[in-house]
C-alpha cells in the first residue's frame, strides 16, 4: 500500500534546520533528565514514594467535595483523579507525615466519615517507600542507559560503527523529547512513562533499521554515486512504507488516548509524541549524522 508515489524530496539538504531543531529539543530532555534525576520533576508515586488509592462509589462524588474533606485532615496535597465510568476515585497522597501504611487507611476513614450516605468499595491500594521510589528512579535512569548502549552494539555489529552512533543519537532523541514534553507539561513520570519510553526507543530503532537497509543495498549498487545524493533516494523509497507503518501506529495510539480510559491517559499521550518524533528522528536525524560523518572523514583522508 503507498499512501504517496515516488518522490525526490532533499532531506540530506535540510540537515542543519533539523540539527537546530533536534538540538533545542534535546536541551530541554536534557533539563528534564537533570530534574528527573535530582526528584524535583512532576515525580509520580512510583519514584518519589507516596499512596495511591482508587474507590469505586456507589453514587457520583465530585473532586471538590472529595478534596475538601482530605483537606479536613490534612491531607490537602492529595491528588485527585476523577474517573467518570463507574463512579470512581483515584486518590493519590506523596509524602505525608502519616506512618508507613497508614494513609490508605485513613483515606478509607475520611470518605466514611465525610460521605457516609455514599457507600464505596477499595478497588485497588499502593504504597511505595521513598527509599524504594527513589531506587527505581535510579534504576530508570541506568536502565534507559544500558538500552541505548545495547543499541549501539547490535547496529555496529550488523551494519558498522558509524551507523550505530547515527541510531543511537536518533533514538537517545527520541527519548529526551519525551522527556522534554513532559517537563514542560508538568506531566506525572512514572513507570507508564518509563514504559512507553523504552516501548518508543524499540519503535524508533524499527524504523530506523528499515531505512539503513535500503541505504546499505543503495550503496553497494551505486559505489561512485555521491553519498548524500545515495541517502537521499534510500530515505524517498521506503518513506510511504514509513508513513504507512507510522500513521497505523498512531492511530492505535490516539485511539487509546481518546478512548482508553484515564489510567493509561498519559501514557498513550506519550506514545503518540514518541511515534511522532520517531519517524522524524529516523529521516531527519540518523540519516543525515551518518552522512556527516562519512563526509568529514573523507575530508579528512583528502586533506
């Protein structure tokens, strides 16, 4: 299926536009990283240690009848989650002063108390230590670390050094933007997030290995014709397979953002961004550091 017929479009030539863009982009993951890293970012429970509790009412109960009465004992930081099919509540509390164990306890006890004629049952309880939370967020972090030098192996191994570098960068992209994204957004990292980021790196390193394929077979056709000219036909004869394969998978994702309930909300978002910025980063960012770096290398051996 081709969704567009041949084309000739120059993406070699437009490399500094997407270098600029890609490295503002990276500026911010990079600040997101830093902040993520130190725990100040939008931490979700699962890094920064904290309960979360989801109620299931018999009645519909608003958010801010809800957080009126936590804040009548002290638990005003909560964060609250309305989720409208089923009447439920997702109740989430960081840090508290409470003991260990005890602030599910006591939000069971607040709804009790405060709406008594609204009955509710526990659907689900979390508590995670911040000395656990903040173990898993190190863990993240080396984790995303030992993806992209795996990365590196795999595609120097089966296409060559310079290759790798290119898939890496493109992919360690990928993943700042998300990062990025989210930082500005204030959105909560968590391990849904963590989850879509290696689930975009594997995407993204997919696409990426598909236009290195045809780049490889192109140039062992056409050993006298220039590189950029070599990369740019490989990019214009698999791009309807990349658009192809990118627009069914986005949609699958925005079908799971729209539809897929609150819970999974965020990380369907962060899908989306991450197929959106994948497919670029295989076209304009891989590509384009590949030729770069044979260009410069044959100065080198000219000079």
């Amino acid at each position: 299926m081709e969704l567009i017929g041949k084309t000739t479009i120059d993406f070699i030539g437009k490399r500094n536009i997407s270098f600029v863009i890609s490295g503002i982009i990276a500026i911010i993951g990079i600040i997101g990283v830093i902040q993520i890293a130190r725990g100040t970012a939008n931490m979700g429970i699962d890094f920064s240690g904290g309960t979360a509790v989801q109620l299931k009412f018999s009645q519909p109960v608003s958010i801010e009848q809800a957080r009126e009465a936590l804040a009548r004992h002290n638990l005003k930081e909560a964060n609250l989650q309305e989720i409208k099919e089923g009447n439920k509540l997702l109740i989430k509390v960081g840090k508290t002063t409470l003991a260990q164990g005890k602030v599910a306890d006591t939000i069971q006890g607040v709804f009790a108390k405060e709406v008594p004629g609204n009955a509710f049952v526990v659907e689900s309880s979390t508590e995670i230590g911040p000395s656990i939370g903040d173990k898993l967020r190190k863990d993240t972090l080396v984790a995303v670390a030992i993806s992209l030098l795996g990365i590196i192996i795999y595609i120097a191994w089966r296409f060559d050094f310079k290759f790798g570098v290119g898939a890496t960068v493109a992919t360690l992209h990928d993943v700042l933007a998300m990062f990025a994204v989210f930082f500005i957004m204030g959105k909560e990292v968590n391990l849904l997030f963590i989850t879509a980021v290696l689930t975009i790196a594997g995407y993204s390193l997919t696409d990426t290995v598909v236009v290195f394929d045809r780049i490889r077979e192109n140039l062992h056709k056409n050993l006298r014709e220039a590189l950029p000219t070599t990369f740019n036909r490989s990019i214009n004869e698999v791009l309807s397979r990349t658009i192809v394969t990118s627009l069914t998978a986005f949609l699958s994702a925005l079908s799971l953002f729209f539809f897929g309930g609150e819970v999974i909300h965020d990380f369907a978002f962060a899908l989306v961004v991450g197929i959106v910025v994948g497919t670029y980063s295989s076209i304009f960012v891989a590509s384009p550091l590949v030729v770069l770096w044979e260009s410069r290398a044959g100065q080198e051996k000219t000079a």
